[in-house]
C-alpha cells in the first residue's frame, strides 16, 4: 500500500488543530444565566419566607422601585458555596441603606421548598429578604436562568442589570470580583474587604451541619476514628462534581437520569473510579435524606447495588 502524499499529511495536521481549537474554544464558552447587563429587571413573584410578611406573596422588583439591587438566585445550598453566600449577605446588612439584597430559592415543590429554604436560612443566619420563587425551579421564566448554575447573581439600579454572575461552582474565590459588583451598584466607594465579611460573632459551630454535626456526636459518644462515616468523597474531581450535582435536592427526574449516566459512562471499565464510586454513594446515602431528594437516593441505592455486584470478586 502506497504512502500518503505530503498533501495528504498537511492536510491531516491541519484538521487535527482544527479541531483541537474549535474544542478548546467550545470549552471557553461562557454560561449565561439571567438577564445580562443593560438588559431590564422584569417583576416577578416570591413567597416571602423571613419578614413581618412571611406567607405573603411579594414582587421584589416592584418593592424595591428601581433601588439599587442585588438578586441572588439558588437552585440549592451547598457547604461550598456558603462563603460567597455569606459575604454577600453580610455586605447587604452593612450596606442596607445602600443597596437591597434578596435571596431568592428555586424549588420543583413550593410545600418542600418552603421548608428547606426557611431552614437553610435560619441554619446560615441570612439577613437578606428571602423568598421562594413561585415559578418552579426554572424561576422567572423571562429570566432564562441556567439550571447547571448552582448560583446566579443579578444587580441592577433602576430596573437595568449592572453585573451578572453566572456560577456552576460558586465559592469564596468568586468574593472579590461579586463585592466589587455590590459596590459599584451600592454607589460605595470604600467597601468592607472580603475578610471582614466572612466572618460574624457567635459563627462557627453553627454553622456546621450534616457530617459535622454527626462528627461531634460521635466524639461526644467517646468515638475515636478520623473517619467515622461508611464510605468516602471521591477523590477524582470529575466524579466529585458529578457527586455533588446528584445530590442536589432541586434536581428533577430527567436531569438526575443524565448525571448517573454521566457518571456511569465516565467510570466504565476502571476499577479505581468504580471503588471510588462506590465509596462516593456510601457516604452521601450513609446520610439519609440530607441529601438529594426521594428519586436520586432511590436510582442511587439501586445504582450502589448494582455496582457492589458488578464489582465483586467472583468465586
């Protein structure tokens, strides 16, 4: 069989790094969620969950009559994204004559929702306006906010949007450009450094829950593991962020059936992510209803079986 021409190898080449940069480019896209700079607020409807009107439905955008604003969005709470949370919380109380901070929930079930939210809220001792969006966990329809972003950040003065904030993974790293936001919508020319947000008297032990409230039990009880809990947290970041985005309790049936097969499909024929799978859906199930909802534990106890077998050394 004859070679292939030079012509034919140049042209390969070039296809190959043509591909390489449209993938590179396709993995920079930027996420978009929310209504974008200069574009308008339009009103929407919440159930106010921690004021002298809790149980009344309210317009955020109505109530704050073009204020300088900022609206965060939560398709649910992670220990991750707590930090940010904080700073822009707390930023908001100190600057409550300048700028008003809602928090606003997304939820497939407002009687569920309801509850999760008022207890998130007290347990993170938020000082904001907090609402349940009524349009479901989509939220505005007009708002076209992305379900992949655990975390959306709009403000606006005047009902026009000065920064959004698009976050899949929100943590403290996002702080400093966010606070820069708030306080170029607060019109404040000497802010609070992050530092000085993060942190509030009486936080620390109460701010813990989940596994570290179950580790003090423990240690209280006399137990003396480093690791008292069944299983552990993968330590692959793909299998850690597929982990933590099955776990979410806002997920629905079509979104949690895709992460699974993203999981199932991203651990085929390796031992090693297959243990850590395994060790993965020990522990968040080890939890009970902490996390997710009544569909992922369930396809995820039957996910962890199937596993386990698969997985065993045959006789």
């Amino acid at each position: 069989m004859s070679a292939p021409s030079p012509r034919h190898h140049v042209t390969l080449a070039t296809f190959i790094t043509l591909v390489a940069l449209s993938l590179a480019t396709s993995a920079a896209d930027p996420i978009f969620s929310g209504p974008q700079p200069s574009e308008k607020t339009t009103p929407f409807q919440v159930l106010d969950l921690a004021s002298e009107k809790e149980g009344a439905e309210r317009d955020p955008i109505a109530d704050n009559a073009g204020a300088p604003s900022a609206l965060v969005f939560l398709h649910g709470i992670e220990r991750s994204l707590v930090p940010l949370l904080r700073v822009i919380d707390e930023y908001g109380a100190q600057r409550k004559d300048r700028i008003r901070t809602e928090i606003i929930f997304l939820a497939p079930d407002r009687l569920a929702g309801e509850q999760r939210s008022k207890a998130a809220s007290k347990s993170l001792r938020l000082q904001s306006r907090i609402g349940l969006s009524l349009d479901g966990t989509e939220g505005p329809g007009n708002y076209g906010l992305n379900k992949d972003c655990l975390m959306t950040i709009v403000t606006a003065v005047s009902n026009r949007v000065i920064a959004n904030f698009a976050l899949v993974q929100p943590g403290i790293a996002d702080a400093p450009k966010v606070l820069e936001a708030l306080a170029r919508t607060a019109g404040d020319t000497n802010p609070p450094t992050v530092a000085s947000l993060s942190t509030r008297p009486g936080d620390g032990a109460g701010m813990r829950r989940g596994e570290d409230s179950m580790r003090r039990d423990n240690a209280a009880a006399g137990d003396k593991p480093k690791d008292p809990f069944p299983g552990a947290v993968p330590t692959d970041d793909q299998l850690q962020f597929l982990l933590r985005r099955f776990i979410r309790a806002t997920n629905d049936v079509a979104t949690t059936d895709k992460l699974l097969a993203d999981v199932k499909a991203h651990i085929a024929n390796q031992p090693d992510l297959q243990k850590q799978a395994i060790d993965g859906w020990t522990r968040v199930l080890h939890f009970g209803d902490r996390y997710g909802n009544d569909y992922s534990r369930k396809i995820g106890r039957e996910f962890l079986e199937s596993l386990q077998k698969s997985t065993a050394p045959r006789p």
